[in-house]
C-alpha cells in the first residue's frame, strides 16, 4: 500500500512536466512559404506537421512542404509552444510516397522570440545531414539541453522543398516539486535487451542482458552467474536498459567482471535515449566513454552532464581489440531521479516490455507492474 501511495504521489507530480508528451501538436506554426500545386490542388499549411496525423502519402493532405526553390531557396518551418520550456528532442516523420531525400540537410534550432523576426541567436537542437527513409520518423536528441518558446528546422541554399508530414517535441517544464525526491537506482529489475548473449554449454550458463540489472554483484562469471556478455563474433556489442519512465540521470555505475579477464571493460560508450532505440532512429545523448584500465571486481562511475533526462541506456562497445573483446557487464546502476511516465501510451511501461520481462526473467516485476497498473487506472 505504501509503495502504491508513493508511486501516485509521483505521477501526479510528474503530470506537471511534459517529457514525452508530444508539447507540438495543434501548436500555432508558421513558415517561409506554402506549396500549393497539384491535381487535385494541395495546399501544404506548416499546420499539417503538428496535425497529429501521421500519414505519409504528400497528396492525402496531411505533410507540409515548402514553395520551389526558385521561390524559396532557403525555406524554413516553425512552432511556437506557447511559452519557455526545455526542448529535449523531437521526431520528424519524412514523406513516404516519393522525394525522401528531400529531409536532408537540416538544422533545428530553437528560439526565444519568433523566427521570423527575431534577431537573437538560437540555440544549436540537432541536424539531418543525410536522407531519410521514405516513410520513416527519425528521432534526434538536443545535443544539451536547450530552453526556448519556438522550435524551427530550416534548410538553407535548398536545391528542392522542405517537406514534413509530422513533427513530435519532446521537453516540457522541469517540476520543482520532483527535486526533493533522492536519486536512487532506477535500473534494477527494469527489461534489458542486448545485440546478442553468451552461451557457455559446458558450465549450462547463459549470460543474459537481465543479469546486468538484478542486483546481485557477484563478480564471478562462472560460479557467481550474475554477469551478462556478448557473444563471440559480435563485433558491436551493444546493450539497453529500458527505465520504464523519463528520469533526471545523473550518473552510470558499471561493476566489472573479478574472476578474469577485466581489460574487457574498455572502448565502451555510455549514454541516453528518449525513445525506443528498436523503433526510432536516434543519435544517444553521451555520457562518457569507458576507454580501460578498470580492475577486476571494481566499479567504474560514467557520470553524466546536467541536466540528462532520458529513458534508455544505451552501453556499447565501440571497438574490438581481439575476438574475446567481449562486452562484460556484472551489474549496471543508474542513478536516477523520476521526471515523467512515457506520453506515447500514457502508461508506465510500452507494449513491448512484458514481452521483455519475460525474456530477462526478471523475478518480483509482475507485482510492481500490477500495482504502477493499478495506481495509473485510478487516477
């Protein structure tokens, strides 16, 4: 009961802020010129980009597209969010029916005042240097955490239109209510995946992603089976913990593996992602990099640059010294201070991560999932 009280004290605190809501959508928009051509006639409004409607199909009526080169050769789109926030990152959902390279050579900038006349210098979001999929939603990540009123994407010396059919912003207001709550470790017991596991048959031990994560700090990888690995012959290891929710992450604490073999923690990047790295494309949010000499046994703190907030952990391992150069976790804390529950589904935990928590087996998660349920529901 206590923990069901907690934990509604928290949401509702939390429903304050704005991290994964999308904080664009039906917001006021503007931009440097309008496409309105075709057969039938299509009126491309900067408004259908925060529509909500995420078709892709340029002639079903629902992407923006900038004028012509020839008219607008340095075209830009914007939104006003209505007041001063902090802009965490965004999605831009490319047309899918022709012309993907059209989302390219991009800057996303963000503005106090109105873009079309201010005259102050925007502070640097991200950029889309290369093509996009047709069809497909790319997500970027502020390179800091970036405040302003306005959000705007340009392309200048454009060689053909801006075209959109979708934009989603991340961020909101950091809640002043949540900086009492101590940061603690949000990752145990929380769904891993990984790029790939080792099998050792003649022990019967596999070394799965949930062991980084359950809190057991058994160093020994053989006796003590509470360390995961990669397996031979991936030569990007890569592993992922899933929060569950946004968090204010102020450090990563890897325990190295004790019984041998403690050179394996090194080239190793540590980082943060505001969405599902198996359905968004996006460039993790750095923390620092692991680059080696951790003796075995021992802790290695990755601390990250203020204010972080994200909901995955991102761990990989950047090069291969030799074929055992394999990524070796024993236990991963995350420090972390809640921000908000996920906006996408309005729930604590996506569709997929039941699916997750059964293949980690993960013990004691279905009744702390119960009662996050539970407590959700009845607000």
């Amino acid at each position: 009961m206590e923990l069901v009280v907690c934990l509604a004290a928290l949401i509702a605190a939390g429903k304050a802020d704005s991290f994964g809501f999308n904080i664009a959508q039906n917001r006021p928009t503007g931009s440097s010129s309008v496409f309105v051509n075709g057969v039938p006639a299509i009126t491309a409004s900067s408004s259908l980009a925060v529509d909500g409607n995420y078709n892709s199909n340029f002639f079903a009526g629902s992407c923006f597209s900038s004028d012509v080169p020839a008219n607008d050769p340095n075209p830009f789109w914007f939104v006003d969010l209505g007041s001063r926030v902090y802009v965490s990152g965004l999605t831009i959902t490319n047309r899918g029916d022709c012309c993907a390279d059209r989302l390219s050579g991009l800057t996303i900038e963000v503005f106090e005042f109105s873009p079309p006349t201010s005259i102050e210098i925007p502070e640097f979001c991200s950029m889309v240097i290369d093509g996009v999929d047709l069809g497909q939603t790319v997500s970027l990540s502020c390179s800091r955490m970036v405040t302003g009123r306005y959000v705007r994407i340009r392309k200048p010396a454009a060689t053909d239109p801006l075209t959109i059919c979708e934009v989603f912003v991340s961020g909101g207001n950091f809640n002043k209510n949540l900086l009492n709550i101590p940061y603690t470790n949000v990752a145990r017991n929380r769904p891993v995946r990984a790029s790939s596991q080792f099998n050792f048959a003649v022990t019967n031990l596999t070394a799965s992603p949930g062991l980084a994560v359950d809190g057991n700090f058994d160093t020994d990888f053989v006796n003590g089976r509470s360390c995961y690995s990669s397996a031979i012959g991936d030569l990007t290891p890569t592993l992922y913990i899933d929060l569950g929710a946004y968090y204010y992450i102020n450090s990563i604490i890897i325990t190295n593996r004790g019984d041998c073999c403690a050179e394996r923690l090194r080239n190793i990047n540590v980082g943060t992602l505001l969405k599902d790295p198996y359905r968004f494309v996006e460039l993790p949010r750095l923390c620092d990099a692991i680059t080696g000499n951790v003796p075995g046994g021992a802790n290695f703190t990755v601390n990250c640059f203020a204010p972080t907030v994200g909901r995955y952990i991102k761990i990989q391992k950047t090069r291969h010294v030799d074929g055992n150069d394999l990524l070796t976790l024993c236990e991963v804390q995350v420090n972390g201070r809640f921000a908000s529950f996920t906006g996408i589904t309005n729930k604590p935990f996506d569709n997929d991560v039941a699916q997750v928590l059964s293949e980690n087996v993960i013990n004691g998660s279905s009744e702390l999932n119960s009662k996050l349920t539970l407590t959700l529901d009845g607000l």
